[in-house]
C-alpha cells in the first residue's frame, strides 16, 4: 500500500506569516476599520440610550415620580 503523506508546505492548517503577529491580522488598514466599526457601534448605543433615558423621564413624570438625572 501506498499512502501520501503531505509535505509541511501542503497543510492548509499551516498559516502564513504576518508582518505583525497574531494580534494583527491585515495590518494597519484592517486596524482602522475595525476602529470606525467600534466608533459607529458606540454613536449607535449611545443614541439608543439617550433615547431610553427621554422615554424614562417621559413615564416618570406621567407617573408623578421625581425624574432621574442625566447618566
């Protein structure tokens, strides 16, 4: 029997070296993307909260209770 034994340069496991390690996958570009992506996701939660908090302050006061305070 014959049986194929794949030389190292064969593994699709195998990675291929990056200028900046692991923690840097792509570089420096993919470094800025990932940073507008968190930016856009904090302006998107931060909407939302200002949003909840008006809505809280709305059902607080129809409610006759004092109103919290700005976070």
């Amino acid at each position: 029997m014959n049986y194929y034994y794949p030389s190292m340069t064969d593994d699709y496991r195998q990675q291929p070296t990056q200028p900046f390690g692991p923690g840097f996958p792509g570089g420096f570009g993919n470094i800025q993307q990932r940073l507008n992506r968190i930016e856009r996701t904090l302006e998107r939660h931060t909407d939302r909260l200002n949003r909840l908090n008006r809505r809280l302050q709305r059902v607080e006061r129809r409610l006759g209770l004092p109103t919290t305070e700005e976070f």
